[in-house]
C-alpha cells in the first residue's frame, strides 16, 4: 500500500537482531524495494492482523450474547428486534 503523495515519512532508527536484519535486507533484494518499505509492509501486516484479531474478538462477543438471547439465525434476530420495538 503506498503512502499517498502528501504524507511525509517520519524517520525512525530501529535495531533488528542479526537474522531479521538478513531476512529484511534479502527480502529487499528480492522484491526490489528498499529495506525501509519491506519494514513498513510489515507493519502495516502487523497492524492488519491485529485488526482482524479484534474484529474476532468483537464477533465472538456479540454471538455469545445473541446465543444467550435465543437468537440463531437471522429470523431469530428479526423477531427479537420486533418484540424490541413495541416496547
């Protein structure tokens, strides 16, 4: 994902362990990008996978509480909010 062409990059000194550094560095060569892009593609992975791992999280919350209500399937949740709405 490229950074749209008004953002402005903020330079940031990290330290890798000696393997992820040769990983990053080859995967670099690989890709033919910079070491700086393979490190922000990882990030922006990282930061996806998190996402994801809360939107789950999230998921099987409310599908417990609407377990809990008796509420199955998408007709189960139509009635539910019927019997809701004339209260």
């Amino acid at each position: 994902m490229p950074r749209s062409s008004n953002a402005r990059a903020i330079k940031k000194a990290i330290s890798l362990p000696p393997d992820l550094a040769r990983f990053a560095t080859a995967t670099a060569r690989e890709e033919g990008k910079t070491v700086s892009a393979v490190v922000q593609d990882a990030m922006r992975a990282y930061r996806l996978s998190r996402l994801k791992g809360e939107y789950r999280d999230l998921q099987s919350f409310w599908s417990q509480r609407a377990r809990d209500k008796g509420i199955l399937t998408e007709r189960d949740l139509q009635r539910y909010l019927a019997g809701k709405s004339t209260k």
